[in-house]
C-alpha cells in the first residue's frame, strides 16, 4: 500500500527514503500499541486490587455472622459440649501455622491508604484545607486490632475454663510453647497477644496454677517483648527478622508480622510529633521519607504468601469460639482460684450476685457449660426466661447438678 501510494505521488523509489518513511509511520502505531497494552495492565490491576478489597470486606463480614450465629445458637440451646482448643489443636507449631494465616489474610486486605486515612486529619502540606471529603475507610486496620485483642480474650478464656488447676497448668505450657513458634517464624503479633492475654489480671492472680507451670521459657519470651527502653528487645528481634527476609530463598524465612499496635504508634508519633515543614518554610523531606520507609516495610511483609497448610477447622475455631468478657475472666477465676484479699471477695461477691446460676460441683464439663451461658461470657440479656423457656433452662440445669437461684 505504501508502495503504491508513493508511486501514485510520483516519490522517487529510493529503498533508503522508503524504509524511513515506513519506520516514521510506523513508529506511532507501535506506540498507541505499547499504550494500550500498558492500561490493559493498569486496569487489570485495578480490578484485582478492588477484587482483593472486596474479598477482605466480605470475609470480615463472614467472620462478623459466624460469631454472631455462635450467640444466637448459644443463647436459644445450649451445647452439650464446649470445645477447649486442646480438643481442636493440640499441636503448638501447628497452631502457630493456623496464627500466622490469619495474621497474613487479615494484613494482605490493609492498604497504605489505610494508614493516611488514620492519621492525616487534614492537607499534609497546608494545615487550613481538608484532604478528605467523606467519612474515613479504615475498616482492614481496625478488624485487625480486633483480631489481635479477640485472640488476647481468647487465651485467657482458655486457660480460665479448665476447673482443674493441672488442666489450667497445661494450657498455659501449651500457649507458651505456640508463643515460641510464633517467635520462631516471626509472627510477632501473636506472639505478643498470647503474652498479653496469660499477663491479664484474672490469669496472672492464678499463683497456684502458675506454680505447676515451667516458666522458664514463658520469661524468655516476656524479656524479649518488655516494653523498657521503647521494645529495645523487641526492635532488635524485628531487625533480624527483618534481615532474615531480605535474604531469604524461600516464604517461610519472607514472614515478618510486625507487633501491629507499635507500629501504628511509631506512625502515629512520627506524623504527629515532626513537623511538615522546616522553619525556613522547606518541606521537612526527611519526615516524610521517614513515613514511606516504614509504611513500605509494612506492604512488602504483608504481601508475602503464606507457606503452611491451612486448617479450615483450627482457623474456624479462632474466629468463633466464644470469648469471656473482662468481668467473665474475672469471675472464672474466683472460682478456680479463691479471692485473696477483701478487695478480690468484694468484686466476687458482686459479680455473683449478677448471675443467675449458681455452680455446686467441681466438674470440669459443668463449669465448662454454665460459664459459656453466664452472661459474663457471652453478653447475655437474661438467662433465668419464664414460661416454657423457664422450665427448659431448669431441666438443663438439673442435668447437669446445677441449681437456679
């Protein structure tokens, strides 16, 4: 064509003018090709991204309705059997497996985004004109904080259940150990809501239990996320980790899971306590170079794969398992360890007085089921019904050796 129209034009047939103008006109439909190509992969991208959103937001909504079915089946029938996780997984590394992901999961949904919409409360650059028109979208940040206090409440609903302090003794062992795991793959988040929920107040005050626990290993691991010198312990471990990851030739030595609520302070502090810009009126570059080092690291650790076997059962345990609140904690522990002081049987006597059951045996399984129904546990509006529901609740009751006051 190209021929024939030079020809027709009368353009002399030079093969050296006629390959320039060929590559000339060429040259444009290769790069409109190249462009499209290039927002193909743009908007590919998008919609995975938004896929990936979407997918987060639903599963949190899933996990939300499983928890709540859990209640509402606890609160109309009562269960013939609460589940200890002993009884689910009572393997420590294979927990800690099932720990990291839902760590990873809960990360992967938790974009930088995120971060500005939680902090940046106006222009970055000019304190007088607002960066956000609409409500803020940080939903991904804070199922995660839940997550970590859920499984903080969870430990320590599992160790106050057992009526048995050798029972209670080997659960404690058990977390310690899975709290080791998670320190040896580097879930650090776990690590550090397991030592929080053994640290809470109705777990600590368990001397006798404690006392038949091997604390050893349980001190170890507290050194190394003490809290003096700003988590120095701490830092160092997550350096190494760190290191470990750049260098690493596989997905299991890639996991870094940062101590998430530290890292929420540091960006916090950094963007709150530094000024954007310097007092020649520069922007303060280095703050905010500072801010994408740290926010990077994040996305690089949180898009990591990850590597173990998933356990659709241990994981659907972790999500929905019911959980004492801090008055249920506190309540279970009085009753597998006796107040010690007027101040511990004044709070006893009064968070008896608010249960409408009273327990009159030492039978693990009939401590186990009376504290999944006390209100303190599961939030329960009432639990002594009239009419048939009365009469069902005592039948319940008398099975189990247990009088209704």
């Amino acid at each position: 064509m190209l021929k024939t129209f030079l020809f027709v034009c009368k353009v002399p047939q030079d093969p050296s003018l006629l390959l320039q103008i060929q590559t000339n006109t060429a040259t444009p439909l290769i790069s409109f090709s190249a462009y499209w190509k290039q927002m193909n992969q743009l908007l590919q991208a998008l919609n995975q991204k938004l896929a990936t959103l979407s997918h987060g937001q639903e599963g949190i909504v899933k996990i939300n309705a499983a928890v709540s079915d859990k209640l509402v089946t606890f609160k109309s029938k009562p269960p013939s059997i609460q589940r200890e996780i002993l009884t689910v997984c009572s393997d420590p590394y294979t927990l800690a497996q099932q720990l990291t992901h839902v760590e990873l999961e809960r990360l992967s949904h938790i974009g930088p985004e995120e971060f500005v919409q939680a902090f940046v409360h106006k222009d970055s650059l000019d304190s007088t004109k607002s960066c956000f028109n609409e409500q803020k979208k940080t939903s991904n940040l804070e199922a995660y904080v839940k997550w970590f206090n859920r499984l903080c409440y969870l430990v320590a609903t599992e160790i106050c259940m057992p009526a048995k302090k050798k029972q209670r003794a080997q659960v404690i062992e058990f977390f310690i150990d899975v709290a080791r795991e998670c320190f040896n793959i580097g879930n650090f988040n776990s690590l550090m809501a397991i030592i929080s929920g053994m640290n809470m107040s109705p777990v600590s005050r368990l001397k006798k239990t404690w006392s038949k626990v091997k604390t050893a290993k349980f001190f170890i691991l507290e050194h190394q996320m003490d809290p003096t010198g700003n988590f120095y312990n701490y830092r160092t471990a997550l350096r190494g980790a760190a290191h470990r990851s750049l260098t690493a030739h596989s997905n299991r030595e890639k996991i870094v899971i940062p101590f998430f609520s530290l890292l929420i302070k540091d960006i916090y502090f950094l963007n709150e306590g530094c000024a954007n810009r310097l007092p020649n009126g520069h922007v303060n570059f280095e703050k905010f170079l500072e801010l994408a080092k740290q926010v990077g690291e994040f996305i690089t650790w949180k898009q990591v794969e990850c590597p173990f076997e998933q356990d659709h059962n241990i994981i659907h345990y972790l999500h929905t398992a019911p959980i004492f609140t801090e008055d249920g904690l506190y309540l279970a522990s009085y009753e597998s360890e006796s107040p010690e002081n007027q101040i511990e049987k004044e709070r006893w006597k009064s968070l008896r007085d608010d249960m409408p059951f009273r327990v009159e045996t030492t039978s693990t399984l009939v401590f186990a089921e009376i504290r999944v129904l006390l209100k303190y546990g599961l939030n329960l509006p009432s639990l002594a019904p009239s009419g048939p529901d009365r009469c069902q609740t005592r039948e319940f009751a008398e099975q189990q050796e247990v009088s209704i006051v």
